[in-house]
C-alpha cells in the first residue's frame, strides 16, 4: 500500500547554490520504533530539522567544507589499496553483492524500465516510498569543530543500527575505487549524525551515550559497510585531507 501523503512530510533548503529536499516518512519511522533508544533520538532530531530548527550558517560560511570534497590525503594507488584491504581484513570495512539495498536498488531499476542500472538519484525516492526500513532522504548534516556540512542521501534502521547510506552509481570495474574514494565523505557523515544524535536527551530516550551507527556506500553491483567512527580513526592518521 503507497504512503499516505501526509506520512511523508518535507521541507526544502538552499543550501549554497543548490536546493534539497529533505523528506521524512514518519510512518515507517512509527512502524520501526521512535520512543525508545537511537530511534527516538534520530525522531528529536528530524523534527528538529522539519520545523527548521538547524543552523543555516555551516552552510553558507565559505570556511566550511561540503564533506564531498574530503579525500585521502597524498596516497598512492597503491597505499589506497593496501588500506582497503587492511580495513577488510580487520573487520572494519565489510561488502556485499547481495545486500537488501543492492536488491532494492536493482529491483526499483527494473520497475522504472532503467535497464542501465545506474540511474541518477531521484531513484531515492523510490525507498522513501516503499522500502519499510528507509526514514529519511537528503538529511542536512553539520559539523562546529570539522567545519563541515553536507546531506545524507538515505537513513535507514536495520539490524540495531542507524544506516547512513550513500548512492555512488558508475562502471562496475570502477566500483572499488569509487567506493573507497568516498570513504572519507560518507564516514564525515555518520560521525556528524552521530553527533547529532548524541546532543539529544538520550537520557530521556533510554538510549545509550553513543548512537549505533552504520555507513553504507552503495550502488547496483555493491554494498559496503563501515562504522562512523572511522572518520575519527581517519582524520587522528591524518589519512584526510580537505579539513
């Protein structure tokens, strides 16, 4: 059954010189929960965001840096993928051609008749609308101390974590490298969403002090996962450049 119109509630921003269009569906986030934990926390911070309770500063200040500029800083192909295999190793950066957003995205493809399976991002409403798990799109994000901003593609809940998820199409022989260079972005994300969720009354929510978050680059060849707390990790080596 489609949402009803006002399950899906929305406010634009210009943020820049560009529009977004921020959309929540409070009927999935009701259906998966938004009075206790890390879901109650991202609800507070939501309608923070839809009643336009957020600083317009960060993203007018020309100090601050859009987190899609961040790269790696001076490394070697070769170095990027000693690190990628690194982090694979370790545990901290997982993969799948079979992930529930990889699926979701083909199938959503196949229902538009988008047989290059690599359509532009107006695909993300296509989750908003019918993926129970998806909360919110184009979610403004900023950070104080890294002089940062940007907007999340896609919030998702699964499994116990908050997904902060990143829509990167391309060649599929240029998957590893694309995804690996958008590392230092989309991890700038979930650490400023965790932040955010952490400013929250957690206490009133029963949540615990840290938010569970997770980072997901994706697009219809592949998913990978990896904590937000990476970008810490990633800027304390000094691994970052464009802070």
């Amino acid at each position: 059954m489609p949402p009803a119109s006002d399950d899906i509630l929305r406010r634009d921003f210009q943020h820049g010189k560009v529009a977004y269009g921020f959309q929540w569906n409070t009927a999935h986030h009701k259906d998966l929960g938004h009075t206790i934990g890390d879901l109650a926390s991202l609800w507070a911070h939501l309608n923070s965001i839809l009643t336009g309770n957020i600083p317009a500063n960060p993203f007018m200040d020309p100090f601050y840096t859009r987190a899609s500029r961040l790269r790696f800083s001076d490394m070697s192909k070769t170095e990027k993928i000693g690190l990628r295999k690194k982090l694979r190793r370790t545990g901290v950066l997982t993969s799948s051609i079979e992930d529930d957003l990889v699926n979701l995205l083909r199938d959503y493809h196949r229902s538009r008749n988008e047989l290059s399976y690599c359509a532009n991002h107006s695909i993300l409403k296509e989750f908003i609308l019918n993926d129970p798990n998806t909360i919110a799109i184009e979610v403004p994000v900023w950070s104080e101390r890294y002089k940062l901003t940007g907007h999340v593609d896609l919030i998702r809940y699964n499994n116990s974590f908050i997904q902060v998820c990143d829509y990167k199409p391309g060649p599929l022989e240029q998957t590893k490298s694309r995804f690996m260079e958008s590392i230092p972005q989309v991890s700038a994300y979930g650490e400023m969403l965790a932040h955010h969720l952490a400013n929250t009354l957690r206490s009133a929510f029963e949540a615990p002090l840290l938010p569970r978050i997770n980072c997901c680059v994706f697009d219809t060849h592949s998913c990978w996962h990896f904590g937000s707390e990476l970008f810490v990790q990633l800027e304390t080596m000094g691994k970052i450049s464009g802070l």
